[in-house]
C-alpha cells in the first residue's frame, strides 16, 4: 500500500472525453468477445477452476471428519498449503526457463487431480498435509501462469475491463461450482464429489486447443495506424451512427485469401468498438470489395482509431496489400438525424429574399389556379 501511495506515474493526456460508464462496460465486455487470446485464457480458467474448487468446497468436511481436526487443525492443513504455494512460488520462474505456460497449466491440473483423489480418501495428517503442500504448490503455479496471460493479452486502454471479467470468472466460478460439489456431496458422499471434481480437472484438459502461447505472442504496444478523419461538418462527438466504408480492388483469383484476411479484420474492428462489420463484393465487378462497419457514437469511432496495437499492423497490411491501385478510398458517415442541430446558418439577406419570393408566390397562386 505504501509502494502505490508513493508511485508518481507518468500520466498521459488524454485527447477525447472520458468513456461514460455503461458505454465503457460494453466496450469491454465487446473486447473479450472477440479477443481469441482472452477467450483462450478466460476457457482454461473455468476449466482449472470448476474441477479444483471441489477442494476448497470440500477440505472442512475432510478435515472434521475424516481427520478429526478442530479448528486449529484446519488451520493447520491451510497452512500446509499455503507453504507448497510458497515453495511453488519461488521455484516457478525455474519452470518457466524450461517449460511453456501451456505446459505448466498441463502439469499443475494433473497434480491438482491427484492430490483431489488422495485427500478423498486419507485419513492420516502427515499424509494430508504433505499432499497439500503438492497442491499448493500446483494452485500457485497455475494461477501465476493464469494471471500473467490475462495481463499479456490485452492492450492498457481495456486492461482493467478485462481483467475484472477474468476475476469474476475466477471467483463466480468457485463459487458456483463449490456449491455443486457440496449438493453432491451432500446427496451421494465425500468421495464422490472429490471423485467428480478430479474427473473435472481431467475432462479440462480438452481446453488446451486453446493455447496460451497466443497471450504471449500478442503485442500490445499501441500503434498511430490511422490518423483521426478530416471532416467539413461540426459533429457532436456522442451523436451517432457513425458508418465507415473502405473500397478494395482486388484480383479475384485471390478472393478465398482475401476473405479469409478479412475475417480477422472483422474481429479487430469488432473488438475496438464497432457494433456491426460487414464485407460485399459488386455483383457487376467481381474485383470490388466494399468493408464497412458502425460504431454507435462518432467519438466511438474516433477511439477506434486509438485503440490499434502492434498485432493489429500485420492484419493490416495484408488486407491493404491485396489493393490493386494507390490509397484505400476511406469513407466517413455520420447518421443524418445528428446534423438536425447543426444546420448551416442562412444568410439574412437571402432569408428575406425567400420570405418575398414565398409572398409573392402565394399572392400568385389563385391567379394561377383560376388560369388552370
């Protein structure tokens, strides 16, 4: 508490308003929808959690009754448990040198159903304890490899956001699952349930197509990509839709590889902020590929722009590179409800001018009725 007390970080200003806050609760929940690598890491959390919360849910009764422990022996169990975390702790940057966090997540859910089985059915202390301090050990390891992917997986602007979607997946997920495994606990037996929970742990391991390298691999250095559009209208930065169109003349042999670019395309912009992405070719010209997408407020848009990290190059070029011709024709809309309160001044001059003209015309209009 003193260390961030005394932290003086450098702030950088800011050049659009502030997110209000439902805006800025979407935006982040929008962000870990469509960012595979937080998926990836949000998937493999659940997994590790569900499975190993049977025995957090589950040590009291094993302490009390097949233990025969008080108060003071389950506080001794725990802190067994928090001496393997520790001894985990220490001994996790040498795994690190050696194995990847994909298999350190592997290795740490093997040894959390193993000591799950062999808490179901010890009833000796020194056992126990030893056990725990193995799993300790395991749950620090994991959570750390966990943790450290979560952080590496998304850009500052949204770290925040993010990571308080992870921890509720952490913490919402032991807490429900400790609930199942004490109903079925309660309904079958002790065994059963830590049973169940360390075939949990087991079955998780089908997640792990979803790597965590790929939190890893990401760069999340914010880059300039796009400068903010020149426009000719005063716009209210929270009047909206905002509608952005990009052209591409592209060679149609390679349509499938341009498509399939774009896909990832779809996912950045969806990611940044947009709320609809769409791709259409000219059914006249095959060779014209028309990108758009929308975001609900203009200042929306102009955040998109700032939210661009280094990753997000590559994609970038690749999709510019199948352009046949010079710069990407790059179009701006604004929804034309939000320039109701913006019209452009009329001159007093040319006002009086149309009130006389009116005048005259409708003086004139019986005149012409009766002609017709």
């Amino acid at each position: 508490m003193i260390v961030l007390y005394e932290w003086r970080r450098q702030v950088t200003p800011a050049v659009l308003p502030a997110e209000r806050v439902i805006g800025a609760m979407r935006t982040g929940l929008r962000y870990v929808r469509y960012a595979p690598a937080l998926r990836a890491v949000m998937v493999r959390t659940v997994a590790f959690v569900f499975g190993a919360s049977a025995t957090w849910a589950m040590l009291p009764i094993i302490a009390r009754w097949q233990l025969g422990l008080g108060a003071a022996g389950f506080g001794l169990l725990l802190a067994w448990f928090g001496s393997g975390a520790v001894i985990g702790g220490a001994m996790l940057s040498r795994i690190q040198r050696r194995f990847s966090h994909d298999y350190i997540m592997y290795g740490a859910t093997i040894l959390f159903s193993a000591i799950t089985i062999e808490l179901a059915f010890t009833h000796d202390l020194i056992v126990a304890s030893f056990v725990l301090a193995i799993g300790g050990a395991a749950w620090v390891c994991g959570f750390t490899v966990l943790n450290v992917a979560a952080q590496l997986s998304v850009p500052r602007w949204v770290q925040g956001r993010a990571l308080a979607v992870y921890q509720v997946a952490v913490q919402g997920g032991l807490a429900g699952a400790s609930a199942l495994w004490g109903a079925i606990g309660n309904r079958w037996g002790l065994q059963i349930a830590m049973g169940c929970g360390a075939l949990s742990l087991l079955v998780g391991l089908v997640t792990y197509g979803w790597r965590l390298a790929c939190a890893d691999e990401i760069k999340t250095d914010p880059v300039e990509l796009w400068p903010h559009p020149e426009v000719a209208l005063k716009i209210d930065p929270y009047s909206g839709p905002a509608l952005v169109t990009v052209e591409y003349r592209i060679n149609p042999a390679r349509t499938e590889e341009f498509i399939d670019v774009m896909h990832h395309q779809r996912l950045t912009r969806l990611r940044d902020g947009a709320v609809y992405w769409g791709l259409f070719v000219d059914t006249n010209h095959p060779d014209r590929f028309l990108e758009h997408f929308v975001s609900e407020t203009w200042v929306e848009h102009l955040r998109l722009h700032e939210r661009l990290i280094a990753s997000d190059v590559l994609y970038e070029q690749q999709a510019k590179s199948f352009h046949l011709g010079g710069a990407l024709p790059i179009t701006h809309f604004i929804s034309a409800d939000a320039m109701l309160s913006h019209k452009a001044p009329i001159n007093s001059q040319d006002d009086a001018a149309g009130e006389s003209r009116e005048d005259a015309a409708q003086k004139d209009l019986p005149a012409k009725k009766s002609a017709t």
